[in-house]
C-alpha cells in the first residue's frame, strides 16, 4: 500500500515508457488490473482502517485522522485493533508482518504510547513521533521496531540505506525469510511514498538516486487542472481563484517529485517478490497493490488535498495477482478497499469477529469480466481543509454521502449542496447535472438508494441494485 498515490502515478506515460515498470509486470501483467478501484473515505486513517477491517467508516467508527485532545487515530483504545487483518489471519496460523505506516501517526506522539504494539502481529515495524519534532518521513525518523525504539541512521543522515522505503524494504525481506518454513505468510507493507513531506521543494523527498529521475518527468495537465469555470460545483469550491503561475509550477514540481518517490516502491515491490522467490513462497502467495487514496494537484483549482469524492481523490490503483488469478486481466467492476479484508480472508481461510461490509473480489480475479450491479459508498464525516494556496482561502470540505453505481457518482453534502456526475460522457468531472432536468429521474433513484446505502451493515452494503434510469 502507497500513501496518496493516485491511478496516473501508476500508469502514466513517461518517454517511451511508462512509470514502475516493475510493478507492472511483476503484479499487474500477471493478474488483474481493476480500473474502478475507489478508497470509500479518502483520508489516511479512515481509509486504511477499512482496509484492515472490511468495513465502512459509519460502522468502524473513526471518521478522522486526528480527534479532540490531539488523539492521533491509532491511540490504543480508538482503533478496533482487535477486529481487524492482524489478529484474523494470526488466529488462523499466519506468520504476520507490518512493517511501514500502520494507520496515520501511530501511536500517539505520548511517551508511553511509543513502543506499543498492536496485537495480532509477529513483526512490527512502524514510524513514531518523538517529542515535538517535526515528523521526519524519508530521513531521520524513529520506528518502533517490535517495541523498541531505533532511529536509523547509519553514516551520514541521507544514504540511500536509511531512505524510508529501502529501510522498511529490507525489514520485510528479512521477515519473509525469518518466517517458520511451515508457516503461511501475511506481509502488509505500507510506504508513505508519495505522500509529502515537510522538506522545501514543495513535494515528497525522492531517494537521492531517483532526484535527477524528478527533474525529467513530463506532467500532463487534463481539462480539470485550474478548471475554467466552477460554476456549477459546491459554493466553497466555486469561490476558488485561478491557479496563479507560481501555483502552477509549484503543482508540477509536486509531481514530479512524487512521482520520482515512487521508484524506490516499485524496486521496493521487485525485492519482495525475489523474497518470495528465494523462499519457495512465491507460487502459493497472493500479491496486492494498492493505495490509500489519491490526491489534488490542481484539478478543480485545488493545488493539493484530498478527502473530496471526486475522481483524482477517490480513486486508487488496484492490482492483484497469485495463485488462480487471470494473468494480463482488466476488470471493470466497481470495487473499493471494503473489498479487501474479505478477499484476504477468504483467500486465507481465515474468518473475521465482526460483520464485513465488503465483499470477495475472488470470483472477479477468476472472471475479470464479471460485471454485477454492486454500488458503492463514498463518505466523510469531519470538515477537514486541503492546504490551500496562494490567493484562496482554506477550503472546508463539508462532510458529505456519496453513492456510485455504474456511470454515476451522485454527492450530498452535510449543508445540502450536491453534485451528479455522468462518469462515462464527463470522466473529469467538468459538469455537476444535478440541476439539469433532463437527469432528475437519475438524480431520484440514486438518492433513494443512498439513503439506504449511508446506513448499511454487513452483507447489505454489497446488495445490488439496478441500473439507474437513462436520462
């Protein structure tokens, strides 16, 4: 799992090729691609809570990264730590490892919280906050190494061999090989790439062999990027000025930068998988990449940010590949990261404690070209504010509920704005029809069926609905 990678990082165009060419092949070109992947509350810690958990915000219960009291998600007690992949998959014979970002600030910067460790995992290594520090990302961190604290700095702070993403690499090789030979292997490695750091320039910090790589990209700008006319969107976003040409270049620096980061995730991924090899777990081992959200820059006028339902936020990358699964396959289903606690599970034998909103994605790994009537839920539950620059104010996101069912994407927000979106003609969400009479019997059935959607529990929340009403 990346941290705010978003579905062109992973496949845009680079020169004659394309970028983490060994994620591509080493996972995507042997199993299947899934294009309509979506992060159901794109915000770190909701996010990868539902990962973990196989269910929604509204019934996971942490609606955001931060809570009163300066409570970062993962404060033991907040978390549902034993209702999640961990303490499944230990209960059912796995060797366990999480070595990378295991929520968003886990633990709590508290001293006592720092050499905590959830249950359910054999291994344990996780970033932490010390004292008042900023929070150091790719150098000069600390990590809670199967609860003890190390800060790893071997030789001169920035070597490439104390980079964050080569430093957990190496602690997840290790524990693939560590592993009792008779027991089956869970890994979640989480990386923060590409997320941004507090480094000048704007933008993630690459390793130092993937710098010059930055500085070569080529960054496409689609029709949303600084959109003309917002018009026609929610009254905080429409009031949003022009990018300003410093908030252009400054937006292409971004992703260049981020996009650089990612080099080291995708040699990251080929080490692994020579890991598995060298075991003699690689025939028998399921592989899935994904990310916790997306994220802006620049679309809509907004220059960074995420939590939006919106297409550049909401939607993730999704590749999985193993044993069974249709090499080369692209499935066009809707699925989200819901789904993956009970693919997982399922793939595992494992059983969870708790009622799974989601559902197996094994019968599309199969038949990429399934298509059900499942719809989806997009939520948000606190006004959170992107960073914002230049000439705009911050811009709160009110919380909203959203549903997506086939080519439509229908938002309501908490104040009682709203926003329709036909997905198949407008795939950058350039015209908000929610007004447009022509599309009221459309607008009608999708909010009657997120009004049941918003409260649903369990095996509901993947019942089918039909295909909405043409306009």
């Amino acid at each position: 799992m990346t941290d705010d990678q978003r579905v062109d990082d992973l496949y845009a165009r680079h020169g004659i090729g394309r970028l983490m060419p060994r994620t591509r092949s080493l996972i995507g070109a042997r199993g299947v691609s899934f294009t309509r992947s979506y992060a159901s509350y794109p915000l770190s810690c909701p996010s990868r809570t539902t990962f973990l958990t196989g269910r929604y915000a509204h019934n996971h219960g942490i609606t955001a990264n931060v809570f009163p009291g300066y409570l970062y998600c993962g404060t033991p007690g907040l978390f549902p730590a034993e209702d999640s992949l961990g303490p499944w998959l230990q209960d059912a014979g796995y060797f366990t490892i999480l070595a990378g970002r295991y929520l968003n600030g886990f633990p709590s910067p508290i001293g006592i919280y720092r050499t905590i460790r959830d249950p359910g995992w054999d291994r344990w290594y996780t970033p932490v906050t010390v004292g008042n520090e900023k929070a150091a990302v790719f150098y000069g961190y600390w990590l809670n190494e199967n609860g003890g604290l190390t800060r790893p700095i071997p030789g001169a702070l920035h070597e490439d061999s104390t980079y964050f993403t080569e430093v957990i690499t190496d602690r997840a090789v290790a524990s693939i090989e560590e592993a009792p030979a008779d027991q089956p292997v869970f890994l979640y490695l989480s990386h923060r790439a590409p997320h941004e750091d507090d480094q000048d320039p704007e933008g993630p910090l690459p390793s130092y062999r993937d710098d010059l790589f930055a500085r070569a990209l080529d960054v496409p700008r689609p029709d949303s990027f600084n959109e003309r006319d917002l018009s026609d969107k929610p009254s905080a976003l429409g009031a949003l000025e022009p990018l300003a040409k410093g908030e252009l270049r400054q937006a292409e620096l971004r992703a260049q930068r981020r996009r650089a980061s990612l080099e080291a995730v995708d040699r990251s991924v080929k080490a692994v998988v020579e890991a598995l090899r060298r075991t003699g777990r690689l025939k028998d081992t399921y592989l899935f990449f994904t990310s916790d959200n997306g994220l802006f820059l620049g679309e809509h006028r907004l220059p960074k940010g995420k939590l939006r339902a919106y297409e550049e936020s909401a939607r993730v990358p999704l590749l999985v590949a193993g044993p069974g699964v249709v090499e080369a396959g692209t499935s066009d289903e809707l699925v989200a990261n819901v789904d993956l606690a009970p693919t997982i599970l399922e793939l595992a034998g494992a059983r969870a404690t708790t009622p799974l909103d989601g559902r197996s994605l094994l019968p599309f790994l199969r038949a990429p070209d399934l298509m059900t009537g499942r719809p989806l839920l997009l939520q948000s539950y606190r006004d959170e504010s992107p960073e914002v620059v230049g000439p705009n104010p911050r811009v709160a996101v009110p919380p909203y509920q959203a549903i997506v069912r086939g080519d439509y994407k229908l938002v309501q927000f908490e104040n009682g704005e709203a926003e329709l979106y036909d997905l198949g003609r407008d795939p950058l969400e350039l015209v908000n029809v929610y007004d447009d009479p022509s599309f009221a019997t459309v607008r009608g059935y999708l909010e009657a069926k997120l009004s049941r959607l918003r409260r649903c529990s369990g095996s509901d929340c993947s019942a089918e609905i039909a295909e909405p009403p043409a306009p």
